[in-house]
C-alpha cells in the first residue's frame, strides 16, 4: 500500500516521525542464520500505539528495496507465510535482538526518515538508464543518538555509520520527512 504524494513515492512515510519502534522481524535462512551468504530479505518493523506496521524487501532486483505500510491487522499473516522452520533450505521468521545492529532500532523514537529513489535518468558506464520511480534506493532512521541504514544488498544491508556510503549515490535523489 504505497501512497504517492506530490508525485514522491515516500511522502507517506511522514507518518512515522515521533513513532516509537516496538518490534523488528526479520526473515533469512533457516539452517545457520548467521553463518550462511545471503543477508536477510524481510524486514517487518512495529511500533508502539500505532496501527500500521512497515515492510521493508529487498534481494528481488539487486539494486533497489520496496517498503510498504501495512495494517497490524496483515502481520500475523505475513509472519506466518514466511516462518517455515521446519524446511530445511527455506526461511524463518526471526526476531531482532537489541544487540544486532538492526536491534539498536528497538525502542528507539524516530524523528524523521531519509530516503532515496533514483533521478529520472542517470549515467553509468556511458550508458543512458531510466530511473525506477516505484522503489527505494535505502531508507534511513534517524532517531535521538542513531542513524541506520537499510539497503540492498545481496539481501538486505544494515548500516549503524551515520556517514554510510552507498552504491551509485550519484544515481538517486535523496528526501527527508522532516
């Protein structure tokens, strides 16, 4: 449920400054969660007295991620369809703990949102590429002592640095709710 404003695709996403995160889920490999290659591919953040929950993919084009807003009233669903633990070679559905990088998310108040969907047209290599207009580059969350960063990334990257680098900068336009 992407809502387009002023012809942005992340207006909606103003929605979310002064939200409290709650939950983090995220969805990777089963067997060795943290041993295996791939990063993982979900993302479904909640938060605290707020009905919505946002969901974050990435690994279906190697370059951009797709983020959603979604009722609370989706999540078990969508937890559901992607917790198999009991196929081997599949995927699960795992909570966040603080200590992971994506953890230091939990609790956190966000002040407002980063992100990036590429220009009209860009150059790389001499070659002429339109830009995609109904994906993201990255998503940034920029709360009271942290800026994450989440971006494609053979999956999907997370980033504590504030000063992140990112692939092909040069190729979006960056925007910010606040």
């Amino acid at each position: 449920m992407n809502f387009q404003l002023n012809g942005n695709l992340g207006n909606w996403l103003t929605q979310l400054n002064g939200k409290t995160v709650d939950k983090v889920f995220q969805v990777d490999f089963n067997n060795d969660r943290h041993g295996d290659i791939y990063l993982p591919w979900l993302f479904l953040i909640t938060f605290f007295d707020y009905d919505k929950f946002l969901e974050i993919e990435g690994d279906f084009d190697g370059d951009h991620i797709r983020i959603n807003l979604c009722d609370n009233s989706e999540l078990d669903k969508k937890i559901k369809e992607n917790n198999l633990p009991d196929e081997p070679n599949m995927w699960r559905v795992y909570d966040t703990e603080k200590q992971e990088t994506l953890g230091r998310l939990l609790g956190q108040k966000i002040e407002f949102i980063e992100y990036g969907i590429d220009k009209d047209e860009f150059e790389i290599n001499g070659t002429k590429i339109k830009g995609q207009k109904d994906v993201f580059d990255f998503i940034s969350f920029n709360c009271n002592d942290l800026k994450l960063t989440i971006f494609e990334s053979s999956g999907l990257g997370v980033s504590d640095d504030p000063g992140v680098k990112l692939m092909f900068e040069d190729t979006f336009d960056r925007y910010a709710t606040k």
